[in-house]
C-alpha cells in the first residue's frame, strides 16, 4: 500500500513540474530622471500571436491593463501608453478592443520624495491570443530610484 501511495504522489509530483507554465508577456521596468520630474518606464514583450489590453478597454470585453503606484501622492496625471494601439472588433468578446502586439510601452511621471529610493506597485493584466485567453496576472515591481 505505502509503494501504490508512494508511487501515485511521484507521478503527481513529476506530472505538475513538467507541465508548461504558459507565460507570453515579460515586462521590464525602469526609471528615468526628466528635470524636476521622474518617469517610470513599463515595457511588454509579447510573444507572437499573443496580445495586452488597453488600460481603456470597455465593459464586457478583457480585463483592461491597470497600474497601481503604492504612494499615489507622487503620481502626475495618468499612464500613458506610448506604443501604437490596434483597434479591431473582436469576435471572441463582440465588442471593439484596443489591444498591443508585440511590445508595448507605458510611462507615468512622478516627483521623488526627499529620502525615496523606491518606486513601486503593480500591474494587472490579462493576455489573449486567438483561441484563449489566460487568466489575469498580476506583476509587482520595486524599482530603485
């Protein structure tokens, strides 16, 4: 008996780690000094096929991209998306999307605070591509100043 259990917890065990964990966007983060301000710098490289979200997507389409800085105070306006948007009407969600391809950028211009050495938060996606579309994800980032 304690062989059969044995057996069935190595197969499980061997089953979850050789599966593929399906990962079609990694971001990169970084920061830059623009007088008296500062602009974060978020970047998605997509793999082909696979598309983001715009932070202005509609009601009953895909979970629209978001941003959230952990010190609002220091935030000036809202995140910009600086990459070239396709809008198309999609048949899997019926309505019309704005959704990035291949690489897309987005900036937010804050202030730094006298002693601040980080800037954080996270942002939330969901990706598609297609014939699916995976769950949203959520991506935490700590970027030294």
């Amino acid at each position: 008996m304690k062989s059969i259990l044995a057996f069935c917890f190595s197969l499980l065990s061997f089953s979850a780690f050789s599966q593929d964990k399906l990962a079609p966007v990694t971001w990169s983060f970084q920061i830059e000094e623009s007088g008296d301000e500062y602009i974060f710098k978020a970047t998605a490289n997509l793999e082909d096929g696979w598309a983001i979200y715009s932070q202005y997507t509609e009601e009953g389409g895909p979970v629209p991209l978001t941003f959230t800085y952990d010190d609002k105070s220091i935030i000036k306006g809202k995140t910009e998306e600086r990459s070239e948007p396709i809008k198309k009407m999609s048949e899997l969600f019926e309505i019309e999307v704005i959704k990035f391809k291949k690489q897309a950028v987005f900036e937010q211009r804050f202030t730094k605070k006298k002693g601040m050495k980080v800037f954080s938060g996270e942002l939330r996606f969901m990706c598609c591509d297609d014939l699916r579309c995976l769950p949203p994800t959520v991506v935490q980032f700590d970027i030294q100043i």
